[in-house]
C-alpha cells in the first residue's frame, strides 16, 4: 500500500516509495486519495464545481470499465475504458485511421498489474525553498552543487540559495550556464565539474531545462561516461549522485519523471534519457518561487503541464492512480492558469498551478505523454521553439484527430474544465473538452501558429518523419496515428 502521509493542502509531504500493486492496491489507495480529495476540498474556494467533477469521473470511468461497447447518438461508439479483448477473449479490432473509433480506445490494456513511481519524496508549499539546506543534510551532502539557468541565477535565485546554504555551513558549487531547451553537451560539462569539485548533491533550480540538465549531470557524475550514451530508455547504468529539484515554473513536472531532455545540435533534433535512475531523491516545490515568471512563459509551460495531465490521462498506458493525478492536474490548471497569467503574483493561482505541474508530471511519469509531444519534439530539435509554446501550437489539433478514440475521457475531461455537459451526447460532451481547452490557451494570449512561428510548409514531410521516430508517446497514443496524419495535423497547425 503507498505511504501517503499528507500534512495538509499548503504544505504537504508526500512520499511515494516504489512500488508494484495489484488490483487491490487501488481499493487501498482510494482510501488516501479520500483523504486527499478531502483535504484538498476543505481549502478550495469552489467546492461545488470539485465535488461535481469528481463524481461525473467516479461515475464516467466506472461505468466505463463495466460497460461493454454501446451506441451513441452520433453513430460513433462510446468506449470501454479498457476494450482491447471481448469478455469471449477475442480481440476487438483496431482502431486506425480510416475506423478511428473501431476499438475505441484502441487496445488500451486492462492493467491487472500497474506501478506508480515519482521522486522518492516529495515537499511542496509556501516557503518550502527555505528548507533546501535540511533537504541536502538529509541527503548527506555537505557539498551541494547548484545547476541553475544564467536569467534565473541573476534574478536574485542564486544569491538567496548561496545565503540558505551558506547560513547552514553548506559550502557549494554553482553551474549557472544553462539554457533554454539545453544542449546535451551541457550535461558532460557539468558532470565534469561535479567530479572536479567532488560535490555530493545535485540540486537543479529552475524550469526544466535546468531540472533536465542537473538530472542528467548527476547520474553521469559518479562515472566517465558520455551523455550521449544515456539517450534512449533504460541506458543509464546506475544510481547517480541524489538530486533534489527545485521546479521554478510549473510546467514540465520534471521534479517528479525519469526523464532529461536535450537538443543535439549535430543531429537538429530533441531526445531523451530515460531512465529510473533519474527519478530525483527529493522534489521540492515552492509556489513563492514561481511568482516572477513572466506571463508568456507562464502560458507556455501552464499549456505544457495541461498536455501532460491531458496526454497522460488519455494515454493507453494510464491507470487507475494516474488517472487520479492526471484529471485532478486538468482541473487544478483549467482553474489557476488563467489567473497565474494575467495576476502573476496571485499566491494562491501560482500554488494551484504548481500542484497541477506537479499531478501533470506524476500523471507522466506513470502513464506516458501522447501525439503533442512526438509531433513537438522536431518543432524544439530544428527550429528552437520553446517546448510548452510548440505543444500549445499543436494540443487542439490533436486533441480533435484523437477525439473519436477516447470520447469518455474526453467527457471527463470537459467536465472537469467545467463545461456543461450534463444533457449532452457523449460525443458532444467530448467536443466541449477540445472547445475549453481552445479557450484556455486563447484566453492565455497564445495565438500561435506554425506559420506565426516560421516553419515552412515545406518541411513537413520530413519533420513529420522525425516525429513518428518519437515512437515511445505514438505508442501511447489512443489513436493510431500514420505520417500522414501527421502532415495532416501540421497543416491544421499552420
Ligand atoms: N523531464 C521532463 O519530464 C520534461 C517534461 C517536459 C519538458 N521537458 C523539457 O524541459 C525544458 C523546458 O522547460 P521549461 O518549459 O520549464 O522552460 P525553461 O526551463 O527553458 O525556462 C523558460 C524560461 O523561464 C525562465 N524562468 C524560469 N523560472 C523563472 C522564474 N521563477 N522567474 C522568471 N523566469 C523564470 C528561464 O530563465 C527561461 O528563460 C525543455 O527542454 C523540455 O524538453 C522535460
Ligand atoms: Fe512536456
């Protein structure tokens, strides 16, 4: 059974030890994510809307996992939630792009079995960032070294690290040259400089390319291999030195995944180490840090952590824990995104968005992203554009081609944006999630396009053909998806 010890909505410990459940271990969780739900419930301003929400979720997905394929009203087919076998065992057929909604949610697996991973702990809250001194001792490191990005790090970020640490004796070492979408030589220059300064904690401070780069850096630190060598799933050869993250915008979860991200300037393009070893020892979120981000960064990585909530919700590998964060990370963004952008120093739209980055990247970590991020990654790796804007770009276009497939989550997920739903079809119901998710990047001020971001038409054969080699989010994907497809949603995109 996890240990979910939660001391309270606006600062909380969570710990999340790793661990392979059965099918009982969702009854017994559902027990914590009670308490959760009601914790959480006490503290928020519109509880009508929450409980509703999670009553239409409770009721749409268990029905869904009772109910065998039904018709409705627009001739498409509602989903079972997990359809990939008749109860006779035979195997329904697939979904493809002529038949999107033949299976439904395609051969979504009925996991018996699923794990649920993320940092081995977990603190968030006002003011949490002034514990980082008692993060690194309970780590046993008495030599912490801090990689930051050079904007952040002149922000003021690195002066009141040096004074947290300094106060508690903790001399340090300071890496502050990394930059956005870092590349992945950046990683091998900071592991070396760890092994130099023989620094025995890795604390990553900033947006996720900090996070990525310090993740990546200290699993490469205690040995002399390359970063290059990492890139790929499972290639990282063992426990690096412990990390503790410290995400200063909510938008990539990083905190929380086994992930790093980095452009390789030889090849133009994104790729990823992936790896357990990569989970953080400690992720520490301090909303208060989040305050200073500007509003089109807030828009940008708010929009990313809504595709990880809404990807990892609709991904086939999801289960029902991840399901739990990710619909809650949809319903937490929905409300505080807009707020966080337009007031960027209201506390309590900045805490509620950096817990829906935080349920977001759980929902990742656990149940995989989908088609925005294959598509994304070329627009990142050839061009630079930042990962949240170039996932905005694309979330509406593929959320309409993927609709067909998965139109009860969908029904969730426009209820819990607070759409009315209640006398609809399920198909419309499902519509109304690709309309409010719309209006949330609209009302956010991103009006982008492809064609607004400088990519040519041209080169859409061959960035859809880098985008199907992101295999591993295809995969997940609710809806098969070919290179024409692809194309076809950079058109759409444009
Ligand atoms: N590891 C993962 O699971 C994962 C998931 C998604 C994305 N990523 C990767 O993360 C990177 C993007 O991270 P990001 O979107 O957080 O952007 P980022 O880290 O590049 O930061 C964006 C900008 O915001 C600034 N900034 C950060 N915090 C600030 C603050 N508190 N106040 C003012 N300015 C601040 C930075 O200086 C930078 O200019 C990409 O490389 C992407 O591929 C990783
Ligand atoms: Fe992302």
């Amino acid at each position: 059974m996890p240990r979910i010890p939660i001391t309270g909505w606006w600062r909380c410990v969570i710990y999340f030890p790793v661990q392979r459940s059965g099918p009982g271990t969702s009854r017994l969780f559902a027990a914590s994510a009670g308490r959760l739900n009601a914790t959480a419930k006490a503290r928020h301003r519109d509880q009508e809307s929450k409980t509703k929400t999670l009553t239409f979720l409770r009721a749409t997905l268990t029905k869904s996992r009772k109910q065998p394929i039904r018709p409705v009203e627009s001739g498409l087919r509602a989903t079972p939630r997990f359809p990939q076998v008749r109860a006779s065992g035979e195997a329904l057929p697939k979904n493809t792009a002529e038949n999107p909604d033949a299976a439904g949610n395609g051969d979504m697996r009925m996991t018996d079995l699923f794990t649920f991973r993320g940092a081995k702990k977990i603190i968030f809250g006002r003011g949490a960032f002034e514990g980082i001194a008692g993060a690194v001792g309970e780590l046993g490191g008495t030599k912490p070294f801090i990689v930051m990005d050079g904007t952040l790090a002149r922000s003021g970020t690195a002066a009141r690290t040096a004074e947290l640490l300094d106060g508690n004796g903790l001399e340090h070492v300071l890496f502050d040259r990394v930059v956005g979408e870092p590349p992945l030589e950046i990683a091998d220059e900071g592991a070396q400089l760890i092994r130099d300064a023989n620094a025995d904690v890795v604390i990553g401070i900033g947006g996720g390319s900090a996070m990525d780069a310090a993740k990546a850096m200290a699993a490469l630190a205690r040995g002399k291999d390359r970063a290059e060598q990492y890139l790929g799933l499972d290639r990282v050869p063992g426990p690096g030195l412990p990390t503790i993250m410290v995400p200063t915008t909510a938008g990539t979860g990083s905190e929380v995944t086994f992930t790093a991200v980095f452009i390789r300037n030889d090849l133009r393009k994104k790729e990823g180490m992936n790896s357990p070893f990569l989970y953080p020892d400690i992720a520490l979120l301090d909303p208060l840090l989040t305050l200073s981000v500007p509003p089109a960064v807030t828009a940008a990585t708010g929009i990313d952590a809504f595709c990880h909530a809404f990807e990892s919700f609709t991904s086939r590998q999801a289960s029902p824990m991840s399901e739990l964060f990710s619909l809650e990370a949809i319903r937490l963004i929905a409300e505080n995104l807009r707020t966080s952008v337009h007031n960027g120093s209201d506390a309590d739209a900045r805490e509620g968005m950096l817990l829906g980055s935080l349920y977001a990247g759980l929902g990742l970590a656990n149940a995989g992203v989908t088609a925005v991020h294959s598509l994304s990654y070329p627009l990142g790796g050839r061009y630079g554009i930042p990962h949240g804007l170039a996932n905005t770009v694309l979330l509406p276009v593929v959320m309409r081609f993927n609709l067909p497939a998965a139109l009860e989550k969908y029904a969730a997920v426009a209820e819990t944006m607070g759409e009315p739903v209640e006398d609809c079809s399920l198909r419309e119901a499902a519509m109304y999630a690709v309309d409010a998710v719309e209006e949330l990047i609209g009302d956010c001020g991103v009006d982008s396009t492809l064609e607004t971001l400088g990519i040519a038409r041209d080169d859409f054969d061959e960035i859809a053909e880098q985008a199907m080699k992101v295999s591993r989010p295809l995969e997940n994907n609710p809806r098969a998806l070919s290179p024409e497809d692809a194309i076809e949603i950079y058109n759409e995109a444009f």
